[in-house]
C-alpha cells in the first residue's frame, strides 16, 4: 500500500500572504485635510485616540494602553494592505504621535465613507 505524495504545501495564515503595496490615504502632516479631527486633535489628544480606537471597533481604552496605538496601527496597516514594518509603526506612534493619531483618523474615516 502506497502513501499519498503530497505535492502542495498548505498556506500561510491571511497575513503571511498579504501583499502590502498600498499607501495611507493622506500623508503625515495632511491635518488640515479633516479640519473635525484636525481640531480634535490639537485640542484634545486622547481624545482623538480614543475616537480612533473606537471607530476602528476597538475598545476606546486602548489609546490608554502602552503601545496599544502602535499595535492598531500596525493591525491597520495589514488590514488596509499598506506597506511598513512593525519598527517603523512603533517609531510614527512613539516621535510623531499626534500627528500619525490623526493620520490613523483621516485613514479610518475616508475608508468609512465618513469624510
């Protein structure tokens, strides 16, 4: 009795095969873009995380957890297929936080259809 050769290996999980090729939406310092987040922003810096947060169907608490915005972004960013590496998300959310926050905003309310 002979065994089965197996020809085709099974596949990673849905991130190992995902091609990142896209870009954000708007750029780093495009704040005027959405003057709404723009204002909440600067006025207000958690709370604009913790909109993201949530708008993202996550818990608004997040924004309040260490590193809890470097890991939505970097769950954004393999959702929305744009490219980048787990360093570099950790570097925008850490030495340019409000700015990448509202970047994050803009990106989750143009593809919400909410801008």
């Amino acid at each position: 009795m002979s065994n089965p050769v197996i020809t085709h290996q099974p596949g990673a999980g849905s991130y190992g095969t995902n091609v990142q090729t896209g870009e954000w939406s708007t750029g780093l310092c495009s704040c005027c873009s959405d003057i709404l987040v723009c204002a909440l922003g600067f006025i207000c810096p958690l709370a604009l995380s913790c909109y993201t947060a949530n708008k993202y169907g996550e818990n608004a608490c997040l924004a309040c957890v260490p590193g809890g915005m470097t890991a939505m972004r970097t769950h954004m960013r393999l959702t929305y297929g744009i490219q980048g590496t787990i360093c570099n998300d950790a570097l925008m959310t850490c030495c340019c936080g409000l700015f990448e926050t509202c970047r994050m905003a803009r990106e989750i309310r143009i593809r919400n259809g909410d801008v």
